[in-house]
C-alpha cells in the first residue's frame, strides 16, 4: 500500500510499505477513506517528537471502513464505516476505567498507549491501517453523516469539546473566552453551545481567524494586539471577567492573559502544548476561587459528539477550508504547514 | 389602583384597590408593566387552591419598575426595570440557602413562603404591587431586554428549565421526550439546548401543539394517540428508550407513558402538578437505574436565563401568542380559559 | 470438581461436576478459596427466577486464585488472589462504558450479561469457576487484605454503597434512614460514613438486627412496628425529615415508609428487588423535591472499596456471622434460610 | 468594654474601648464568651496588611452569646448561643448567590465584604463585637456542643474542609497529601475523611507537627527534609502519586512539592496565602489532567461541619493546645507567635 512516511526531521515520502496485518485479538485493519494533518505531525516532521522514528508511517485521525477483525472485537464488524479515535485505549486498565483513558497502560510496544497512532505506531495517512483494541478505539459511523464532518471526531472536536468546555466547565449563561483562534480555538467555540454559554470570546491576534471564530459561533472577536484588550474583555462581563479562559495556544505569554481576565470563581483551561514553564501569579490569584485545568484528549465525548453531529445540532463544516487526494499528502502538508499566511484551517485528504 | 381581585369560586372582578405600601424593610412596591396568567390562576377560580381566600389580588408574574424600596434594600433601586419573580425568598433559611427557596421558610402571614405572590399575599395583576424580600425575589433587567421577552422570566422559563432539564440532568447529546406541550412543556423543549439535547421529542394528543412544539425547538412530535407511539419513540433511540422523560401534564396516564418510554440509565422529571397518587412500576423498574425528580421551581435560574436571553441564544418570543390591556384582564382570562380550543400559549397583559 | 448444583425449585445438591475451561480469549478459570450465599440464591431455589436452569452450578461470589487466563487477558496473572465480582461486564459495550456495566450488552449466551455468575453461566459455589471478561470482571487482592473481608467486595458492599450510599446522594452531615437492617441494609450502613454521613438510622421490625445495626455504624436505630416511629424519625431531624430513605426490603410497604420520613429535597434510593408495583404519592410529593433511585449493582466501586478495607477505614466483618467448609455448603444453606430466626447475616463458605 | 487593640506594626494593647452598637437593621451585638487567634493576626501585627489601621479591634473568631438584633434579623434571637463566622456575608449579593460569599460584594464601609471582622470593621478579641447581616453571618448552636469545639468551626475547620478536602474533590478511596502541618494543614486531616479518604499523607519539616497529624488522622507522617521524600509517597501509592496534594504553606517551594507528587488526573488545592508567584511546570504538567484551585474560605460548610460536630462523627479537641483568658490576651498571643517552638496550635480564649 502507500503511505506518508516520516524519515527523520524535514524528511517525509509518499512510499509504497507492506499492508498491515493483525497481530492482536483485539486488533482491526480499517481501510483509510479519509485523513487529514495535525499541529502535532507538524512538530514531528521539525524533529520536537524523539519518539518518532524513521519509518513510521504519520497520522493518527481518519475515517474507514472496517477489514478485518480479530476474534475478540465485538463492537465492529466488517464493512463498517469507522472513527478511528486519536487515542487508542484497552478499556479495562485503571486509567481506562476512571476515564483517562489518554494515560491508559497498555502495553503496545511502548509504557502505556493513548495517542499512539503515527507516533508509537504507524498511523492513518496511509491506504490502510492498524487499530488496536478496536472495540474502544472506533466509533460506527451512521449514514447520515459524511466523512468530511466525521473527520473531525477523530480528534479536533472532542479535543475542544473536552479539555475546553467541559473541563472548563462551561455551564448555561456563561462567558467564555478562547485565546487562540486555530483549529483547536475554533472547535472550543464550535462546542461551548453544548453548554448554553451565552457570550463567547474569541480572541487572537489575527484579523482573519476572528472572524472565522465569529463564523463557528463567537459572539465576540478581540484583538489581543489592542493596547485595550483587556478593557475590552471586561466590558463585556460587567467588569468581572469571564466565567471560562480557555488557552489554546501554549506559551507563557497566552497563559499569562488568561490568568489576566478570568473573573473570581472562574477556570483557566489549558489545552495549548506548553515547551516550557509559565507563571502562576498565587501572589494574587491564592484568593480568587479560581480553578486551573489541564489535560490531554481522551475522546471519551466522541459518541456524544457523534450524535449532536447526527442530529444536526452541531455542524462542523466551516472548520474544513481544504480538500486533497491521498496522492497529493505532500502537497497537503505543503498548504497546512503555511495555514496562517493562506488562512488554511483542517485539510481533508481522501483517496 | 385598579387590580384582578379573587371573590371567589368562579367569581373575579376588575376592581378599585388601595395602593400597596412598604411593610418591612426589606420590601419594595413595584409598578406593574407587564404581566400574564398562569395555569394555576385558572385553578384558584375553580376554588381548587382553597388557600387563596376572596378579596385577593391574583397574579404571581411580572416586569415592572420600581416605585419604592425598604430601607434594607440593596439589589435594586427606585426605576429600576426588574422580573418579579413567582418565587419569593429570604435568602437567609436553610432552604434558601441550600438552593430550594421555593420552600423558604420566612414568615409572611404564613408558614413559608416560595410561591405568595397573588396566592397568600397580593399578586401582581394590578397597577402596582409589594414585593417581599426584594433583594432575592426582584431581578434587574439591562436596557436590551424587551418586557415580552422577560415576562417568561418570571415563572414558564425558570419551571420549564429547572424541573424539566436541569433535574432531568439533560446532557449533551441525550434524546430528551417531553410529555405534553403546553406552555410548561414548550419551556422545556425552548430551553433543552441549553445543556445540547440532540433529540427533542415533543408527545402530545393535540397535532397543532406539536407542531407549534417544532417551532420552539422539538425535533421530532409524536402523537401520544397514535397505537405506535411507543414504537416511533423507540425507533428515535436505536431501541433503548430516551435518556430523560419530563412529565408536564400532572396524571397517572402521563407518568405511566414516562415510565414506558425511559431507557435503562435514564431521568424522569416530574413537573405535573398531581392531584391523586400514580402507579409506580418499581417490579420492573427496580433494576433499571432510573431517577425520578420531583420539584417545585426554586427560580434559581433567572439571572443566568436572562443573560442567554440578553445574548440572544434563548428567544421565548413564539411562546407569547395574544397580547392584551391591563384593562381587558377579563377578557384575558377567558381567551386564557380557552387555550387548547384558540390556539393560546402565553397571554401578555400590559396597561 | 465438586459443586452445589440447582436441579429445579426446591432441589440442589452437591455434585461432582467437569472442571470448567477457557472458552474465549477474554475468560479466565478461578480457584474458589471463600465463597458465600446470597438471598438471590434462595430466590432461585424458590424457584422465582425461571432464567435459572436445572444442571447450573449456583453462587455469584467469591474470593480466589487465579489458574489460568486467555490470551487477551491483561489485568491478572495465573497465581493472582482475586475478587469475584458479582457482576460480569465487557467493558466495551455502551453500557459498560457510561458506568452501567449491570446493563452490558456483552452476549454470553443470553442478551446481555450483568449477573451471569449461578444465573445464566455456571457460578462460584464450586471448587472452581470460568470468569468471562477477566479483565473486567476480576480484581487483584493486595496481600494485607484477608479472604473474610475481601468476600464482602463481591457484591454486598458493593451493593449497600453504590445503590445505597452513592445514589441516594449522601452527603458530609446527611441524615441517613436505612430501612431494612437486612445484610444489605447494613452494608449501607456499613459506608454511609464515607461520604461523612453525620446521623444513621436504622429501621426494622426486629431489635436484635438493630443492636446489630448500630455495632456497625448506625447512630440510632427505631422499630417500625412502634406507633410512633415516624415522629421518632422526625424527633432527629428538627421536624424536617431525613435527607436520604434508603428502602432495603423490597415490599410496598417499606417504600410507603420512605415516602413518609424523606424531607423536601431530599433522596430515596431502592435497592429492594420489588415484585409487584407500588404507590407513588405525587399528590403529595410532586412539590417536595425529592429524587427517587433505582438500580442494579455495577460493582464499579469494587477497587475503591477494595482501598478503603486496605486501609482500614472500613471493616466489614461484623458483617459476617457463620462459617463453613465448601463441603458443608447444603448446612450453610439450611443455615442462611433460617437467618432470621438464627441471627445469621452473611456466612463464609472455604475449602 | 475591653478589647484587644491594633496600634499600628508591632503594636497593641488591651484597652478600655466603647461599646458596639447596632448600626444597620441586619446587625447584631454579640457578647464574646471564646474567641481564638489566627496566623492572619500575626500578619496583620508585622504590617503586612495595609488595610487594617490603627485603632482597630483584632480577631474574626467568636463563639458568643446574641445581646441585641437590629429588625430585619430572623435566624438568630437575643439569648442564643452563636459561631462567629469568620467571613460576613449579605446572601443575596450576586457572589452570595452563587456560593462564594468570601467575595461578598455588599458595601460595609469597603468595596466588598467577606473577611471583615478585626480587618475592616472591629472585630472579636474584645468583650462584645458588632456582626453585620447576623442572619448571613452568625450560627446558633445546639446544646451538645462546647464552646471550644465550636471555637474551630469560626474559621480553621471550613477552611481545611472547604478549600482543601471539598475544592480538592477528595474522593471515598483516595489519597490526599497535605503538604504543612499547621493548624489549616492539620484541619484538612481532620476533616479527610468526611469524603472516605483512605489515606492521608502528612508533609512537614517538624517531626512533632507530623506526630500530631497522625493523633487527628494522618495515617502517614512524611518528613520533607528527608532526601527521598517523593520515594516514600509514591511507594505508598504504586508509584501513581497522589489524587490530591492540598498546599497548606504559601511559598513557591511547598507549591513546587505539590507539583511533584500529584498523580496523572489528581487536584493541587492550594489554601496557602502567597507572596510572591509560583512557577506552574506546564512543560511537563499540560498533559497530566490535573487541577488547580485556588480559594478563600466562604464558610458555606459551617452548618453541615456543625451537624457532624453535634454527631460526634468529628472531634475537633486535639487541634487546641493552650487556654487563657480574655484578660490574658497579650500573653496568649505571645505564646502563638512562638507556636512552633512552644508546639502551640490553637489557642482558646475565654472570659
């Protein structure tokens, strides 16, 4: 079959690779009909993922139909049409069972799992791939919804969903606001209706994103380059600040303005993937009821998701802003690796 | 002024009363502006609620401004534009403060207090009107707000929401069934998305309710005096049931088909106000972890109701279907008495 | 191996029956070390339970050792000392993975499972026994842990806890009511204090079972047959009520009783197996806040319990009354039948 | 009367000082009968709180008797015996209401209420004191409980319990380390098992304060200075960390601590007051699903702690060290500011 592979930092081929095969009871092959490229497979192409290694085959997002399965799998069977979740989880270990299932301690070649597609393993950007314990790691897909808005349950929308509105606890009438206006801002946004939040602020630094956030449902766009933006925030809370501060960008600088504008009694949620340490002002947040989360995705909402996409009430459309073949996945990571300077968002590649 | 005055089973009157004053110090007099009749007015004229004795002013519903406060007071001011609230409380009791003030026990001419207003102190079909504990039963409305929209605010919204989706736990995702469509059950249905319902199923007798059902968000209307109805219910749930069913007529029948229709992990949440006793399946629901609420509205949600209705996520306006004189009050009862044969929801009453 | 074998209502003995064997990848064979008996077990011998077929081995608990497990099977090792549980779940179902795992849809040879063990499978009254879905279905005893206290975590403590403790919502200073001061009964009384409940009542008809109530943690303990337990009840809790009615029999009767001490905002959970239905006062209770609960034991609580009893912040042997060899299981029977007249709560059974 | 009197830094004496009176209609006079000191008076002793003037009563820690009720208080009556709730609260400002009353937004002469007593207004070191909103802010006492178990229900015990146990979201099971063995650290010990920890794990430098914490529920005394301190919580843990570290100190070091030990998907709940900003490792901590909060005390546990005070599931003696009478005030805050030396925790004083 062909296949992305990442060959060490810079250097990625469109290569023919041997079909995969099942190794595990609980294992499936799915037949990639769809994928798409991440932030993160970015990072691994710079080299920032030792963990990758030459040879690997990228990718850890798509949907499929369904090959074959092991003796064990239940929950699939041939021909279904599948989400292959970002995280692969057994279901049964500690952290599976307490829903962590991102910190599950299977063993698959590596001390632990979660996201080990295309980084642990090889992964989606490929003709075919391996899913292990493939009852908790694919989702059935119903006809009535497409792959294109499927996609983004393998990671982008339950990524949002999860760390952003429901760890940020993003409750009815609340304000919230997202800094960092990229496709992981944007699927916060896209989301926090799901918790009756009343204003959503997008803010960012790029003219452009804040209007596509107003597009996904932002009531608010504000540009953190504005020597006020901070008046401009709290004049949209009564001066109190927000309910919900959800960082989705990952440096100091973005944490540092969360923490600048959530209101007493308020969460700061933390999905950006932070390189190095930030600060946590106690010396004036110890008394403000405040509440810090972080987290990495366990895809526990995908099921959720997947029937507020069915029944329409969630449209994950705008987030897709480009299309290519399978054999054009150079050219694909050529356009998401220039997404600010051409405006890409999530780029859907299929056969 | 001139106020709806209570003479009676059977027996109102348009009639000249004394203004109210200031009792406590903590009251306020409010002028009425806008106010509405509730079902259970057209109970007290039928003499079922024999605690409102003749000679009262009826009415628990209102947007007003305020004319006079006590010198306790400190949430609102004179001109403010405020919601009376259907539920008036203390703030200081331990069911105030442990969230149920609909079971306040202050003292106000009787033994606690929750719903008072135009039931055991004068109500709010007047001119004006003295509102108790002003501080926790009054709500200021920001300019954006029109009357219309805020009249729900002071009882349909908060019941439907409170009793129907908040105990009902709706969750993103769950397919809610709301069992009878008038104004109660048609809050629930405007509000469910407020905690992202995917499947809003309105179940009803009366085909124009269910249709005016879809127009306030009901994503499915099923006849309860189809022979199938259980099975269309059904086929909206892959056959496992909905998550919550939410009862809003007050008889056996409908907590019986409640009881049919709730998956195994599911809510039932009571808001009929029942007259006799109901069968309770517990031979074979003892074993299918359900939960089954039952509540008053506490109005613990007006301030955040108001904040989605302010930023347009929560529109109530479909739900007001004739407006009318405070001078044409009568005639407002009885196109109000009517309701099921005109086609009437909630009837506004404005001077 | 020998075994207690149903031969229909009425009829068991203790025969010699084939060793059991791995059948699927997921499945585990166990060594019985301590076995017990169940009230469903008498249920079954009644004869009311027709799932029940003549030639099954009966018992749904256990304490033992690990012989050997199927390819898939992660969690424990041939040599482990496990808990049985009472409840047999997959895992990876719906059910299982929204905390439901009484309900798993996984097929063994039925339409889902739950409680197989002695019911729709061969169980634990027997020198050994086949566990389905080892992985989620065993638990790995730590060694400070004895045989005694571990039994009690296959499902009676489970059990009181779950159903009782922690869907009746008991909070730190709760006034918990526990009606039935039956094994189960107990074990709620037994982890009410771990979620801080402050009073314990104890309701029965029987005082020896109260003494026995208040030796493991009841703070006080009425007789349902005094004319005057209902104002007992309220003489401790300032007139209010209790906050949560745990109904531990399983008639009308004692669910009538809960809804006549439970106070406003208050919680009733069932755990009573009910054969016929009951009253529900809505006429009275549709305005008095209150949750009522019903369910099936998920034994989700099984490896926190599990914590608590290592610690010694909860011990259950008061709990155990009697003491047999496997040999004497029909003498353990005879037994457990006269409990009541005999004083026997739950009987240990070991090789 | 005679009160204890804040001169400026380093200043204070027992001086002759006029009565309180009633001032507002929420107010009431309450004679103090015990009243303790809190690390926070030190503070306020070397200069570090900028608001307190000279001139000002110390203490916001009573158990007295009410002497006078201004007309609009309905909880408490001439006659009662009464806790002086460290934090003064209106209930029906918009912080009350939603349950964080140490932010308290009514105007007593400050912008904003919460901790005022000995702070912004006169306080209880001293014969009688003036309690704002008395229905809010005072709680009568039952019989059974002792002045010098109520004492601790002022401020140090809902302080552990609220900001360290409740906002640390201890769990029945779990294991919490409290990192300070001071008399906050040692009340969130106390206070552990209300939600079924199964092990506490005391963190101190001070071998004789991790003796005490094992005398009120330690079941593990760790000494910090130990080089393989973090070895010896793990061990105690599989190597997971703890599901909840509470910052019972307010310097960068012991938060940096809490930061090392917290399991994947575990709570840091800081109750320390600090100084300066801490560093927040989120280089390592972004995926470890973990929460922060941060926290004053509101009180809001006061009643409930009461009722298992009054139940005797909570015994609060072991924290009080010393004794002395109001007349010895200046002697007994010698004593506590040598607290550590002398072993001194809380220091009671009485008329």
């Amino acid at each position: 079959m062909k296949a992305l592979v990442y060959h060490g930092p810079g250097d990625k081929s469109w290569d023919e690779m041997p079909d995969p095969t099942l190794v595990a009871p609980t294992d499936a092959i799915v037949q990639v009909d769809t994928t798409t490229i991440c932030g993160s497979d970015l990072h691994i192409l710079k080299g920032d993922v030792p963990a990758v290694t030459p040879g690997r085959i990228l990718g850890h997002e798509a949907v499929g139909t369904v090959l074959e399965v092991g003796e064990s799998v239940t929950n699939v069977a041939v021909g279904d049409r599948v989400i292959v979740s970002c995280i692969s989880s057994c279901g049964t270990c500690t952290y599976c069972r307490s829903g962590n299932p991102s910190h599950c301690l299977a063993d698959e070649g590596a001390s632990g799992i979660g996201w080990i597609l295309g980084h642990l393993i090889d992964g989606t950007q490929a003709e075919k791939v391996r899913i292990p314990f493939a009852d908790t790691s694919l989702y059935t897909l119903p006809d009535g919804v497409s792959d294109s808005a499927a996609i983004l349950l393998s990671d982008i929308l339950p990524t949002g969903f999860e760390i952003g509105v429901r760890y940020g606890r993003v409750k009815p009438g609340d304000t919230v606001a997202v800094v960092g206006a990229g496709p992981v801002g944007l699927a916060v946004i896209a989301t926090a209706g799901l918790y009756g939040a009343a204003q959503i602020i997008s803010i960012d630094l790029d003219p452009s994103r804040l209007a596509l956030a107003q597009e996904v449902g932002a009531t608010a766009g504000i540009n953190s380059g504005d020597d006020d933006w901070k008046e401009q925030v709290l004049a949209l809370t009564d001066g109190y600040g927000v309910d919900v501060a959800v960082e989705a960008v990952g440096i100091p600088a973005t944490f540092e303005l969360c923490q600048n504008l959530v209101a007493a009694g308020g969460v700061i949620a933390n999905i950006g993937v932070h390189g190095v340490k930030a600060d946590l002002h106690l010396e004036r947040l110890w008394s403000h009821n405040i509440t810090i989360t972080t987290r990495l995705v366990d895809t526990v909402s995908t099921a959720m998701l997947l029937k507020t996409v069915a029944a329409a009430k969630l449209d994950p459309a705008p987030l897709i802003t480009h299309r290519f073949s399978l054999a054009e996945a150079l050219t694909a990571y050529d356009v998401f690796a220039r997404a600010g300077e051409i405006g890409a968002l999530k780029i859907i590649i299929t056969p």
